[in-house]
C-alpha cells in the first residue's frame, strides 16, 4: 500500500471517529435534557441548602443532591415522562435547527476553502425583508418574491467574492463591513419596521407540515437511495480490482441510515408530519454532499483550503472558485430567508442577528477547522443540530439567558481547541 493510500484511509478512519464521537455526544445531550425535563426531576441545588446559602448545610445538600437524582434516575420514570425527547419538542427542535442548519452548509463550504463570512445574518435579514416588501407592498406575487431574495443573496456573495478573491482585501474584514453595512441597509428598506405577511402559501413554506402518508413515501424513497449506494459501492470495490463485491458487509452498515429514517419519519408523524422547512434542509444538505463529495469545484475548494499557493500552481483558478463559493453561499442564504421569513410571518429588522456565529459554530463543532482544507456537511449539520439542542434543553429548563450564552460560548472554544489539539498530534 502506498503512503498515499494510507494517508487516505487514515484521514477516513479520523473523520469517521470525529462523525461517531460527535453522535455519541448528542445522544448523551439528549438523554440529559430528557431526564432533566421530567416532571419529577429533582432539582439541581447541589452546592447550596434549600436557602440558596451556602454554609454548614452544603454538604448535606450535596449528598442529597445526588441520592435523589441517582435514585430518580434507576427508576426510568423519566424515560416516558420527559419532555425533551417527545414528537412535540422534537419537531419543534428540526424546525430551529433548519435555517442554521441551510447556513451552515453554506458556511462549511466557505470555510473549508479557507474563508470566512460574519455577514450571513445580516444578509439573511435583508433577504427576508426584500421579499417580504415585494410579497406586501409591490404585490410581486409568490415566486417572483422568492426569487428576489435569492437574487439579493447571489448579488451580495458576488460581491464579496470579487471584493476577497480579486481585491484581496480579507475575508474578515469584507464581511464584517457587510455585517453592519446590510443591517444597515434592511433598517433603510424597511424604515426600521417589522413587515407583516398575510400570504398564507408563503408562511405554509416555513409553518406546515408534510401529511404523513407523503412523509413515508419520502422515507420508501430514501431507503431505496441509501441501499442503491450501498449496492453501488460494493460493486466498486470489484470494478476497481479491490477484492471481490461484499454485499453484505455494505447492506449491513446500511441498516443504521436506514433505522434513522424509520424512526426519524415515525417520530415526525407521531406529531403532525415532517415540517416543511426540515425537507428544505434535507434537500440542501444533500445538494451539498454531492457538491463537495462528487463535483470538480467541490475538490478545488478543499484544495485551496488545505495549500492556496500549491492549487494555484498545479492549474486551479483560485479567485473564481472563491468567487463561487461565496455566490453559493448567498444562493443559500437567500434560502435560508425566506424559511426564517415564512416561519416568523414577518420581517423584522434585526432578523437573523448572530445567526453568522451560530453556522460557524456549528460547522467548528462538526469537525471543520477554521484553517481551511477540512470538514463535511453531514459534520455541519450535526452541529447544528447540537447547538439547537442546548438552546432548546436549556429553554426547557429556564436557564438564563447570560448562563446560556457563558455555555454556548465554552463549547465552541472548546471545540477549536480540540481542533488545534488534532492538527497538531
């Protein structure tokens, strides 16, 4: 075997780990707001007395502290009385995390071409409102408005683009000008007021649900998709002179995708189906797997990420592919707006603040690093779905708002410190 063949597989085993460590850390996330939601929960003053003071009864308070909740815990009551995991929360969950989520994927493509955008949320806002003043005031209709947002995305990314890849001035520094530039311009547009839409097929876009039967067609679908690819990628391995075809071993490590489509549609339609905006980012996440996994622009972007100057000199033109990039990134955003615009019913001036850092958050969570060269859209999506499950849980608990920040702020440093620590071993 070659070095270039181990280092290969190396990197696969690596990303591998990175994807089942990041599923194992949801579902602990997930079992612990489960349990702590619980009606019967006990509470979590551990280090104080039932006062709030500390003093001679902190030790007693610890001690019956954890007696409670061990107790609790072994009893499994928590399992069906939790609120976390029911259909209600976990829809509700899906639909926060489907615009980070459409950022996201944008935002991992970008990153892992070595750059940056702080300007999503405000490109987001300007989007939504555009769309909303011509769905309201000029009377554009449904899918002229929808296609002014995108198109207000796509003219926002090219201009970033030629401004990063041709004017060289920095990533960091275009977008954070956009940052407040576009914000500035949404408070123009909209004279600093929220614009309501009454259309209701544009709100069904971000407020309705798939009927359930349709829900389970989609599923038929995936599955067939997911065992195609298994099929495919075992006969692969004989084509290419890797040994003989082993089905089995392929449909075996299809039965996990396939069990979550099952329990994912299930768990839906326990509720009131799949809703809208989840398919959208279903759609989009799979728009970019195949971007980044099967198309030549897709390789150029992680080649300029890991090595600029050596992709430049082996033929790639860096500055279009830049360019690209960040045009497609404001193709996704426009998206990402009219989901967030459909779901609120409005546009609101200060629509989408800090929705920048949590799709970099989410793409940092999900193992891409900040350097270039390295991440995946499955990894992104997976944190944003993390990130919407602590805003969640910590909702349901009725953490305070500066203590969720302090949390959500710990585990974003923690993870590209964990980054850091990688790269270097």
């Amino acid at each position: 075997m070659s070095e270039q063949e181990k280092s290969k597989g190396f990197k696969l085993e690596t990303t591998a780990l990175r994807a089942y460590t990041m599923l194992g850390a949801l579902v602990l996330i997930w079992l612990f707001f489960h349990y702590a939601t619980s009606p019967d929960c006990p509470s979590f003053k551990l280090l104080f007395g039932a006062n709030g003071d500390p003093g001679i009864g902190w030790f007693r308070a610890f001690l019956d502290g954890w007696t409670s909740h061990f107790a609790h815990f072994f009893s499994f009551s928590w399992l069906k009385a939790g609120i976390f995991l029911s259909p209600l929360n976990l829809s509700n969950l899906m639909l926060q995390t489907s615009v980070t989520g459409i950022l996201a994927v944008g935002m991992l493509m970008l990153i892992v071409a070595g750059q940056i955008d702080l300007s999503v949320g405000s490109v987001l806002a300007l989007a939504g409102g555009v769309a909303a003043i011509a769905l309201t005031n000029w009377g554009w209709g449904l899918v002229p408005s929808i296609l002014m947002a995108i198109a207000v995305g796509v003219a926002i990314g090219l201009i970033h683009g030629i401004l990063t890849a041709y004017g060289k001035i920095p990533a960091f520094i275009v977008t954070l000008g956009g940052l407040l530039a576009w914000r500035g311009a949404i408070k123009g547009v909209s004279q600093s007021e929220t614009i309501r839409i009454a259309d209701p097929t544009f709100k069904a876009i971000g407020q309705s649900y798939v009927a359930p039967n349709i829900g389970w067609i989609l599923a038929v679908v995936a599955i067939a998709v997911v065992l195609f690819f298994a099929y495919r990628s075992a006969k692969s391995q004989k084509e290419y002179g890797l040994g003989e075809a082993n089905y089995g071993s392929e449909f075996i490590k299809a039965i996990l995708p396939v069990s979550a489509i099952i329990l994912f549609i299930y768990v839906m339609n326990s509720y009131a189906g799949v809703p809208i905006p989840v398919l959208i980012l279903l759609a989009v996440a799979l728009l970019g797997v195949f971007i980044t996994n099967s198309t030549t622009f897709g390789r150029y972007l992680y080649a300029i990420g890991g090595n600029t100057d050596a992709a430049r000199l082996s033929g790639i033109n860096t500055k279009m592919n830049i360019l690209k990039v960040y045009m497609l990134l404001g193709v996704l955003t426009g998206v990402a707006a009219i989901v967030f615009t459909a779901r609120q019913g409005s546009a609101a001036p200060d629509a989408g603040t800090l929705k920048e850092l949590e799709a970099i958050a989410a793409c940092v969570i999900g193992g891409a690093s900040l350097m270039g060269g390295r991440g995946t859209i499955f990894g992104a999506c997976l944190g944003a779905l993390i990130m919407a499950s602590l805003d969640n849980g910590m909702s349901l608990l009725n953490v305070q708002d500066f203590v969720q920040d302090m949390i959500k702020g710990t585990i974003l440093v923690a993870a590209v410190g964990l980054d850091m620590v990688g790269r270097k071993n």
